[in-house]
C-alpha cells in the first residue's frame, strides 16, 4: 500500500541510494576521465560496465569510486546498493549471504522472503536486477569468490 510517499513495509520510493559519504575529490581528473570512458564504450557495445579500482588502502579508491557514480545519479533510475566488504577487517570480510540479504532487503524484498542459501538470495539478486539500470559499488574485497555472487545480473553501468 503507497500512501504520502511511504510504502507500507519500506520508506520512499523504493529507489535505494547507498553510495557513502566521502571527502571531497581532489585532482583526479585524468582518472575519472577514464572511468566515464570504460562506461561509455561498454554504453555503446550494450554491455554492463564492470570496473575494477585496486591500490593500497588509504590511496582515495573508495572516494574516487563514489565520486564518479554520484556524479552518474541522474543516469541510474534504479538506483545505488553499496557494501564494504571488509576484506581488511580483523574479523574477517563480509560473507555474500549476509551482503544478498542487505541487497535484497534494499531492493525492496520483506525480510520474511529473502532466501535462507546463499545460491537462491544471488539467483533471487540477479532476477531484481535484470534490466534495472542501477549500479553496485563493492568496496574492500577480499577475492573474486566474495564478489562473484553480488554482481548483478542486466545493462547495469
């Protein structure tokens, strides 16, 4: 039920927009010149943009990332999920099943019908993401089996 611009069981309009706060970019010009490149040639072949920021921590990835999707919010109609995935955290990186449920819970599905396996909440992820134009900022990732499961599926930037 919608009513005042609160959905019953949600808040707004069910758009999430989870990029983080950052500091302010400064003089990184050349880099986001590259990034909007990478996205507009992927644009015009039809495919999803996938994009890969490495470096030592402290170096700006996390500010640098976030600044250029921002800076793409009127491109992205479906919205922004973002996820530290800790891969330096002295506990251990995130798990994709606890992420999914963030994710999923985001795009607007009630708690009471996320999946209980990991392999059902990503098939469940990708199916809401399919066709969506939305953008999925993972930071601090451990391996490509942390992230594999939290791409998302359609002609994402």
């Amino acid at each position: 039920m919608v009513s005042g611009g609160v959905r019953e069981g949600g808040v707004g309009d069910g758009v999430p927009w989870q990029l983080p706060a950052t500091r302010p970019l400064v003089g990184r010009h050349a880099e986001l010149s590259v990034l909007e490149g990478l996205r507009q040639r992927a644009a015009r072949a039809g495919m999803p943009a996938v994009v890969v920021i490495s470096g030592l921590g402290g170096v700006g990835e996390s500010t640098l990332s976030a600044a250029w999707l921002r800076a793409l919010r009127t491109t992205l109609p479906d919205g922004a999920l973002y996820a530290d995935l800790g891969g330096q955290w002295p506990v251990g990186p995130a798990e994709p099943f606890q992420v999914l449920g963030g994710f999923l819970r985001a795009l607007g599905v009630r708690p009471d019908r996320i999946p209980h396996a990991t392999h059902e909440r990503a098939a469940l992820y990708r199916s809401l993401t399919a066709g969506r134009r939305l953008v999925v900022l993972l930071d601090d990732a451990r391996s490509a089996a942390q992230v594999r499961p939290l791409l998302p599926s359609g002609p994402n930037v």
